[in-house]
C-alpha cells in the first residue's frame, strides 16, 4: 500500500483539496492519520466495523484495547449515546472542543470493536480546527487512536506517523506539529463520583472546578496483555515507549546520581529541564522546556523521546514533573512508557 502524504493548501479548510480527498477515504472505510491538539490520530469511519478492524490491524494493537470516536458537535455525540447524564452536559459546555473524552453508554450502531465489547464508548470533539473540518467533511463519526504501532511514543508530527506507519495506511493528512503533545483526558462522567480512567490535556483540577469530586483510577502497570478489555485506552498497561530503556527521577539530584551510574555502561540520553544544570559527564542532552511550565514539557514529551531514539541512545532519564496540573498526565505516560 503506498501513503498519501497530503499537505493542506487552500486558506479555506473545508475547501481544500487535500483535506476533502482525506474526508473522502474516511468515509469509504479508508484509513487516514490527521492531525488533532493532542497527538495524531488514526481515523476511519467509526460505523464500519471491518474499517475499524483495519486501524487494530494496521497498528498491531490488541482488541481489548478501546478506540476513541471523533465527532464535529455536540449533537452527533449525543446521536451515539443511549444516555446523557447532566455531568456530561456541564463538561461538554466547558471543555468541549477540547482534549477531553467522555466514556457514555453508546447505541447499537456503534460496533463492538470500537468499545472491546464494553457497553461505554468513548467520544471527543477535537479542537483543532483541521481535525474539525475534516470530520465535518467526512460526515461520519471517527473513531482515531493514536497514528503508531501499538505501544510505541505518540506521533506529534507527520513524521513520527511516517517512521511507523508509512505503506500501513491510506493517506495522512499533514498540519504540522501538535500543540498539547499528550493525549486527551479520559473520564466517566456517569459514576459516582465520576473517574478519571486515564489524566490529559484538560486537568483533574479543570474538571473539579465542574464537577467537584474526582477520582482518578489507580492501576497496576503491566507488561502482559490484560486478559480482559480495558475501560479505556492505554490503562494500566505499558505504552508510549521508545526503544530505549527509560529511567525515571525525581529531583535534580537524583539525576545527576542516575547519570553517573548508567554513563559508566551504556550510551545515555537525558531530557534535562532548561533551568537545571548540564551534566558534567559524557551524555546526550536534549532540552526539554523550563521546569516551571508543565505545558511546554508536554508538548515536547514525545518529541523529544523520539529524538533520542534516532540519536541511537540505549538509555533515557527522565525527570518526573509534580502530580498537578498537567504534570499529572506527564506523569503517566512516563510511567507507563518506563520498563
């Protein structure tokens, strides 16, 4: 299969020839990775099962494993749902367009393999405006997980989506880079009190200021295929990695510690704070953001990890940022993304 690598060119979204030739190979069934805030995303019609089946087959992931489904309004997310309980409401009148994605019973014209069988599916109105425009134009809901193979770092560029895809899909439809860098929120707004199966671009506190009372679910990382289906995407197993091994600090100190010790056997790679000190020893640095702006450390996350991959490095310290804001997302994806 040969990809389409389409490139937007008209000052007019939903007029573009590119954009409409990727809308069309959506609702054919057809396979397209499209820029979203978060991460890219690989979309096909969310109501054609078999074209579902081609995302799994495509990104080698395993059917436990649930796919999020992309709508253009409000009304077509409700369309997809059996009930729309009031939380749901005040989050979508919040935050959505936005990184949030609500887990809500779905309607029999969503197929099992979107949900991994479960009776929620989870859905989200992306906020960028390509993204929008493209499943507008498409007509049909998307269901898009993350543009890579199963378990490897999040694609922020075209680019990481080639490195793993190219000749696997259809067509990706290039906007540039993304701006979160994470993946959305994933919450249950029907539970009491509601459950945050998975920390993103909107935050536990953002959603507080909502709601009130969150949780946020706790789950053991493992290694091994969960025997049953998950809640949500990328829970409580391991994901986002890169090749290399990743290790994980909690202060500048530590790091210096961790880095003595592994440069001493293996060629490390560092994502070092801009306001921390450089290391003294023989590593690969890669600047990461300053320390006090969470939001740009995410944004770079991904791409920053895939870079050290291409650097070749067998090793990659991390340091771990606090649990608040955004941080708490960053947090997780390391967590899952360490070995």
């Amino acid at each position: 299969m040969k990809t389409l690598h389409l490139r937007l060119t008209s000052p007019v979204l939903g007029e573009d020839p590119a954009l409409l030739h990727a809308a069309g190979i959506l609702r054919a069934g057809g396979l397209v990775a499209f820029p979203t805030e978060t991460v890219y995303g690989l979309g096909t019609n969310a109501l054609d099962a078999r074209a579902v089946e081609r995302i799994f087959e495509a990104k080698q992931r395993p059917r436990w494993d649930p796919v999020i489904v992309h709508v253009a309004n409000v009304a077509e997310a409700r369309a997809l749902t059996s009930a729309w309980p009031l939380a749901a409401e005040r989050l979508a009148e919040a935050y959505w367009p936005g990184p949030l994605t609500m887990l809500l019973p779905r309607t029999s014209e969503v197929p099992d393999v979107c949900t991994a069988g479960r009776e929620k599916v989870g859905l989200r109105i992306p906020s960028h405006p390509v993204a929008l425009a493209l499943i507008a134009a498409a007509g049909v809901p998307v269901a898009a997980p993350s543009a890579n193979r199963f378990g490897h770092t999040s694609p922020t560029s075209a680019g990481h989506v080639l490195a793993d895809l190219d000749g696997r899909i259809d067509a990706i439809l290039d906007a540039g880079s993304c701006s979160f860098g994470v993946e959305s929120t994933v919450l249950d707004p029907g539970t009491d009190p509601p459950i945050v199966y998975r920390p993103g671009g909107i935050t536990v506190e953002q959603i507080r200021l909502v709601l009130g009372n969150v949780v946020v679910a706790e789950r053991k990382i493992s290694t091994d295929a969960p025997p049953e289906s998950l809640e949500s995407p990328g829970l409580g197993i391991r994901h986002y990695a890169p090749r290399a091994r990743v290790l994980l600090v909690e202060s500048e100190a530590e790091l210096t510690r961790v880095l003595e010790d592994e440069a001493r056997r293996h060629r490390v790679g560092v994502l070092l704070p801009t306001d921390w000190a450089a290391p003294a020893m023989d590593v690969t640095v890669l600047p990461w953001g300053t320390w006090s702006d969470p939001e740009t450390l995410a944004r770079n996350l991904y791409l920053q990890l895939r870079a050290l991959d291409d650097l070749g490095v067998d090793v990659i310290v991390c340091p771990m940022p606090p649990s608040t804001g955004i941080g708490l997302a960053i947090r997780d994806r390391l967590r899952k993304a360490a070995k």
